[in-house]
C-alpha cells in the first residue's frame, strides 16, 4: 500500500542476487533496500554495519549470523531470510530469543542438488576428472583392459546418510541404474522410503554394507564430524564416498588418511572445510577425491527460484503475514 518514505522498513541484502528475487522486493514498494552489490562476500565489519537498523536481512549460508550481528541490528529486526535450505549458519537460539522469524529455502533446490550429486557419484567412481585430465596430457595411449577401471551401480548398495527431501530424491534417481540395496540412516524411520525400497539401518551397518555412502543430512551438533576415522575404517576398501551436505560432517584430516592409504576407494565432495577449500589443500593432491565448488543448486532457473522465494519469505516476515517457507524455531 502506500507509505510515505519515512515509514519505509529497511532491508540489507548480503551479496548480488538473481534479478527474479529483486523484482520483486521493489514491485513491493515497502522497504528502501542496502545491497552489498558484488558476487563476493561481504565483509564482517560491512554486514556489522549494514545490518544497523534492518527490519529485514537476506543473507546466504557464508554469512555467520550469530548474536553479535543481531546486536548489531538492534530491535528492528523482524526476519531473516537466506538464500539457502541449509540454516546452520544462523544462531537459531538467539534469533528465537529474540522474536525473529527465519525464511529459507526447502524444495525449490531438490532436483537440482540430487541431479548435481548424482552427477559426482558417477564422476568420481568412473573416474572423469582423471580421464579428461589424461586426454588433455598425452596419458592416454591406447585403449586399455586394466586402464581407469573405476566402480558401476548396477547391483550395488547404496547408504544414505539423511534421507531428507534431498536424500529421497538422490535415492529415487540412483535405483534405476541397478541399485540392489538402498540403506538409510537418520534419527527417523522414514515411511516415505517404502517408495525406494529403503532398509532404515543404524550408521554401523549402512557403513560397512554399503558400495556407495552419499550424505545429504544437515549439519547438527550430532553430525559435525561423524564421518571421522572410526567411520572410513569400517567402509569396504572398494566403497565410494560422496558429500553434497555440509563440509563439517566429514573430518577432512581422516578422509585424506583414509584415501591416500587405500582405505577407502574414492570420494566426492561438493561441500568442504573451509570453502573455499586453500588450493594447496593435501585433499587436492589425490587422484581419487573430487572437488566441487559447492554447485548443488546451481541451475539459472533454480537460483532465480531461490531468490524469489527468499524474498517472498522476507516480504512476509517484513509485513507480518505468512512466509511461503517459514523455518519452525
Ligand atoms: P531435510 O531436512 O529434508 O533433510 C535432512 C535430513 O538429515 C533429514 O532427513 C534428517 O533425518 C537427517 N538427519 C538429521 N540428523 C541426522 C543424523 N544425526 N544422522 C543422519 N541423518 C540425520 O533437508 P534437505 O534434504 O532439504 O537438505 C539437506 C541438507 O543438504 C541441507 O541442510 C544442506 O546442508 C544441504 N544442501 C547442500 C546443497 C549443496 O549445494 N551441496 C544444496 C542444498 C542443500 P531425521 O529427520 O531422521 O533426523
Ligand atoms: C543450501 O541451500 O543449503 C545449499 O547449500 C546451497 O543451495
């Protein structure tokens, strides 16, 4: 409705968004908007004074929201929404302390992070980034019996750790390559697994069962660091490791030993510690570990979504009506 500029509520917008999300938020006429207009982060000091004031914030997964930032905004602060489904950047305890409401974005990024992990599972058990890189350097000579035999699905075991929405919908693309067995572990029994034949077994089994591990859980205290050096020693040396959720799941120190030993036959990680992960990390030396640059959700169509469903979300928090997805604190 109308307002007179002196009423219009404050937004900060952590980076550059898709242009969806932004037509938006000004065809809503109801708030004057502070961008951090690059495709780089925005500095801790700049988001401490961006922030000042804010009614609203939309931020992305590498921007720590913890107390210090909300007190940085002060008592306007109505919402925070992020441009992501992932919330473990967020301080949920003392934004829920202090009122706030918290938007993200759950469904819109499913088919794409799934089609993405799917993508590296195979990448990394056929071995591509290696084969490229061998018709690129004069490596390849000839066709070869014994030459970058790497490991198929087709009758495999398949363990995912977190059969979320992301989880069900990885599994739901992995079975009509073969799969013979898809366990999955998790707090819950799912009911919604019946769909993928999915066995519900605890982590043990799922580990030392399984010829793929793919994790799509979320980041919680009980998952920072669980798939650590107990973890990849009860794996199948020919098992193949993935991660498309968050890089604290896996201690990266463990995963190296467990690669470059032959422990475990290779693994795929779209999610790392820190990210960007240094270029001279020693995971970066292995023939067998691939590395995205976290590209889960990656497609035009699916950012432009995001972005317009996380402004929807700040929109509604701004106003006090309903968010399109509103976090459960
Ligand atoms: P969901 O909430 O639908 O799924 C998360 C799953 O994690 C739940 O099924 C939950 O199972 C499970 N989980 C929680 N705790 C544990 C545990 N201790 N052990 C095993 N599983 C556990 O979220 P989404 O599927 O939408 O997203 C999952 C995660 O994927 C996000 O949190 C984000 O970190 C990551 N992500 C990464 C992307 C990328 O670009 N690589 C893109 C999008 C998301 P239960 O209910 O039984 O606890
Ligand atoms: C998320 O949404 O949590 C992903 O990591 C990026 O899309």
């Amino acid at each position: 409705g109308m307002q007179s500029a002196g009423k219009l509520m404050k937004v900060f917008i952590t980076r550059r968004i898709p242009q969806e999300g932004l037509k938006i938020l000004s065809a809503a006429g109801v708030c004057e908007v502070s961008q951090w207009d690059s495709d780089e982060p925005v500095s801790r000091a700049d988001l401490l004074k961006g922030i000042q004031g804010a009614h609203g914030l939309l931020c992305l997964l590498s921007d720590k929201i913890d107390a210090e930032v909300l007190e940085a905004a002060g008592p306007n602060l109505k919402v925070i929404s992020t441009l992501s489904v992932g919330f473990d950047h967020l301080a949920i305890d003392e934004i829920k302390k202090r009122g706030i409401r918290v938007g993200y974005t759950p469904d819109v990024l499913t088919d794409a992070t799934a089609e993405l992990t799917v993508a590296l599972l195979l990448a990394t058990a056929r071995r591509l980034p290696e084969g490229v890189e061998e018709v690129k350097n004069g490596g390849w000579s000839s066709w070869k019996p014994l030459w970058l035999c790497g490991y198929g699905l087709s009758g495999s075991t398949v363990g995912v750790i977190g059969l979320g929405r992301i989880g069900m919908a990885i599994a739901q693309r992995l079975m009509p390559f073969g799969v013979k067995r898809l366990l999955y572990s998790g707090r819950t029994a799912k009911p919604h697994a019946a769909e993928v034949n999915g066995e519900f077994v605890p982590l043990d089994t799922l580990v030392s069962e399984s010829d793929f591990i793919v994790v799509s859980c979320s980041l919680t205290p009980e998952t920072q660091g669980m798939c650590d050096k107990s973890f990849f020693s009860k794996m199948k040396p020919t098992a193949v490791f993935i991660n498309t959720s968050r890089g604290a799941v896996v201690n990266q120190e463990h995963l190296y030993e467990a690669l470059s030993s032959g422990q475990i036959a290779a693994a795929g990680l779209d999610v790392t510690t820190p990210e960007p992960l240094p270029t001279n990390h020693q995971l970066l030396t292995l023939k067998n570990c691939v590395v995205l640059p976290h590209i889960g959700s990656a497609t035009y169509s699916t950012r432009g979504v995001m972005s317009a469903l996380a402004v929807q979300n700040l929109l509604g928090g701004l106003q006090g009506t309903d968010m399109p997805s509103e976090l459960t604190l």
